[in-house]
C-alpha cells in the first residue's frame, strides 16, 4: 500500500507543474496587455522555464543519483513554492521572468527526482509506472486551461500562482514522511557543465529576441554577437563533456545510437507539444475572438485526447513496444498540425452541420491523442538499456523535450510579432512543425523496438 501512496505523491509535483504550466498560456495575452509589452518580450514568460528546466532536469537527474531522490525532490519542492510566491508578487515583466526562472529550476527537477523514485519503488513493473506517471501531465493540462481560464477572469493573471503554494506546500510535508532516503551513488554535480549549456540556450534566445523585437530597426549587430556567443558555448560545452570526470550529461546516454536517436525525437516532440501548443489560447482569442475562459476550454479536447491514449498505450506498452506507437503518434500529430494551419470552415458530415469551432475542437483532440499515443514511448525507450541510470536518463531525455520547446517558443512569439495577420503566422508555424516531425520517422527506427533485457553500455550502442 505504500508505495502507492509514493506514486500518488509524486505524481502531485508533475500534475501541479503541468497545471501552472498551462495556466500560464491562458494568462499569456492578459499578462502581454497588463505590462503592455511586446509578444516577444512576454514570450519569455512562456519560454524561461523550460529554459531553466532543460539545465536543471539532467542536473537534477545526476544530483538525484548522487545525493537522493527524496533530498532533490524536496528541494525541488522548495524552489517551486518559492518561485510561485514570487510570480504571484512580481510588479514588472523583468521581475516576473526572473521569478518564472526560479520556478522553472524547482519544476525541472520534479520529472527526474519522481521518476526515480516510482521505478525504485515498482521495480517489477518500471515501464508500465513510469508510463503511468507520465501520463499525468496531460490530466493536469486538463485542469490547468479551464482553472486558469477560470481565476485570470475572476482574480487576475496572479492567482494562477497563489494557486500552486499550499498544494505543493502539502506534498513538501507528505514527501519529508512518507518518502525513503534511497541509495546515493558517487559523483559530483557538473555545475560548469550547466553553465555553458544554459548560456549558450539563453544567449541563442536572446539574439532571436532582439531579431523579434526590433522589426524594421533590427540590431543586427548585437543579434550577431549573441547568436556567435551562443555557438561558442555550445562549442565549449561540447569539449567539456569529452573532457569533465563527471559531466552533466552522460555521454553514454548521450552518443550511443538509440540514445542519440530518442534524444533527437524527443527535440522535436518537445517543440510540438510545448512549443506551439502554448499559444493555443492566444490562437482562440486573437483568431475566434474568444474570451479568457473560453480559450481555457477549448484545449480540453486536446488534453481528453491525451489523457484516453496515454492511459492505453502506458498500460500496454509492453506488449506493443515502441515503435508502432511512436510512428502512429507521429502520423497523428502531423496530419493535426497540417489542418490547423488550414483556416477553420463550417462543414457538413452526413448531413450534420458542424461550425468552424467545432472543427477546431476536434483537430485539436487529434493532435492531442497523437502525443498521448506517443509520449509514453518515446519517454520509455532505451530505458531498459540503463535500469539503473533511470533518474539521469529520464532528465536528459526532459532536458531534450524542454529545448525543443523553448526553442519553438521563441520562434513562434517572432513569427507571430512579425505577422500582419495572427492566422497566416500560426499557419506558418503549424506546417513548418509538420515538415520537421516528418524528417523525424528515421530516427523512430534507429531506437529499439521493443523492451529487452539488455543491460551494458557497450550492448546500447549497438542495439537497433
């Protein structure tokens, strides 16, 4: 019985992460017109916490292993309240992306520390909890959109945040009883490591953002030098995980094949599902003339979508593999992506009229169970090649999905600045994502195909 009152403890820390990240996509436009500023400044908003979170979930990977997952989870934990609470009282646009950095270190941390702690604990049946306990984050953005669109029109933008403290507050207690110390492992934190990657992820935002902010008056100059500096932390980071003792990321989950190939997946699913999907309220209201809480509600589809798919697919993922549902997920989220880039009309289905809303709602449940079909997969695979490297494996695979989707975050808020016309920039967007997940099937077949007792690095470089 314990071990299920674990999973359901760490499964509150991804449900309120998934519920804030949502809401704060309903608050977006209000929170743009509340500090009158740009949609590219704001976007930063949307964008540094997955941008701290893809720094702080392999570094919390890696510190979970080395100091405990109760310690880092609690920790998490911590950081996450705090970051709320400062969110909640922030008087200015630049406070508040400092306070939503906080925030984002405490909630990139919780997918690692949790996983870990639920394949700990369900050891003999690792792949079917850790599917499970993914397939959280669509249920909390169920709640988020519809809670979020709910109390930004009764209270105000800040109440999503006063939202998230005592709920967390309440699993910061439950967690320090119920959880056990688990076992430590022996290395040291890569803070270098974290620096350059977030340097060079921060740097390539911020030349993109003057590219977005300046329009016709563009800073070509300081763009250019960001964009340079930004290549030459990468370049930096790169020779440092060749030469560190300890680095961030294992290069073992890093370069070997199936890593490489779930990696790079996981990129571009990022960007899909965190990306574009942020603005879907944006797209509700600038494009349907829909209220605040309407466009909280017009994403319920999509999260129903995920939540039915990955409940079946986690379940029997096992017996399936993960390859088919990896390729079919695919397939659904691009046909999805394609016709919402096509312009919402009314049209008839044997005989039954159904509006350009209505048309909208269901293309959006179809992106939604394409990655509720998808994600368990591509979350779960070449886990079995490292059992006991779960909490690190399981970050780097986040700190790939949080990239993808910082990035998308950063190019939509430009196109959509630089767009006349709000639908043509999401049109743009929804088949440039199309084409890209497309180019991504290849990569589907370089992972294994099934769960298999392999257990050696050297058999994960090999095993296709």
């Amino acid at each position: 019985m314990r071990k299920y009152w674990v999973f359901v403890t760490a499964s509150l820390s991804l449900l309120l992460s998934a519920i804030s990240g949502s809401a704060i996509s309903v608050a977006y436009p209000t929170i743009t017109s509340s500090f009158n500023t740009s949609l590219v400044t704001a976007g930063w908003v949307l964008s540094i916490y997955p941008l701290v979170s893809t720094v702080s979930m392999p570094l919390s990977g890696k510190a979970a292993d080395i100091f405990g997952r109760k310690n880092m989870y609690v920790f998490c934990l911590s950081l996450f309240i705090a970051g709320s609470f400062l969110c909640a009282l922030a008087p200015n646009i630049t406070l508040l992306i400092l306070a939503r950095c906080i925030q984002g270190i405490g909630g990139g941390g919780f997918l690692p520390a949790a996983t870990g702690i639920v394949a700990e604990e369900f050891t003999g049946s690792r792949q079917r909890a850790i599917g499970l306990i993914t397939s959280v984050f669509p249920i909390g953005q169920l709640i988020g959109p519809n809670l979020g669109g709910w109390m930004v029109e009764a209270f105000g933008w800040r109440s999503i945040f006063w939202f998230n403290i005592p709920i967390t507050t309440a699993a910061l207690i439950i967690s320090m009883f119920l959880l056990k110390k688990g076992e430590r492992q022996k290395g040291h934190v890569d803070l270098v490591g974290a620096g350059l990657l977030g340097g060079s992820l921060f740097a390539f935002l911020w030349s993109l953002t003057e590219l977005g902010n300046t329009a016709g008056e563009v800073q070509w100059m300081l763009a250019g030098l960001l964009f340079i500096i930004s290549v030459i932390l990468m370049l930096l980071f790169i020779r440092h995980l060749n030469k560190a003792e300890d680095p961030i990321i294992d290069l073992q989950v890093l370069k070997a094949r199936p890593f490489m190939a779930a990696n790079l997946y996981n990129l571009v699913f990022g960007a899909c599902i965190f990306g574009l999907f942020s603005f879907a309220p944006l797209y509700a209201t600038s494009v349907y003339g829909m209220s605040t809480l309407q466009s909280g509600l017009v994403i319920t589809p999509r999260s129903i979508g995920t939540i039915l798919t990955s409940t079946v697919v986690s379940v029997f993922l096992v017996r399936w593999g993960y390859r088919w549902p990896m390729l079919i997920g695919t397939a659904v989220i691009m046909t999805s992506l394609v016709l919402l880039g096509i312009e919402s009309q009314g049209i008839t289905i044997l005989g039954i009229g159904l509006s350009a809303t209505t048309v909208l709602l269901v293309n959006l449940f179809l992106s939604g169970a394409g990655v509720g079909i998808a994600g368990p997969a591509s979350n779960n695979a070449c886990i079995e090649l490292m059992p006991h490297r779960v909490a690190t494996i399981t970050g780097v695979r986040g700190m790939f999905r949080q990239a993808g989707g910082t990035i998308s975050i950063a190019i939509t808020t430009i196109i959509l600045n630089n767009s006349r016309d709000m639908f043509r920039g999401f049109a743009i967007v929804d088949f440039g994502l199309a084409a890209i997940i497309l180019i991504t099937v290849p990569l589907i077949f370089l992972m294994p195909k099934s769960v298999v007792p392999v257990c050696t690095a050297e058999s994960a470089t090999t095993h296709s």
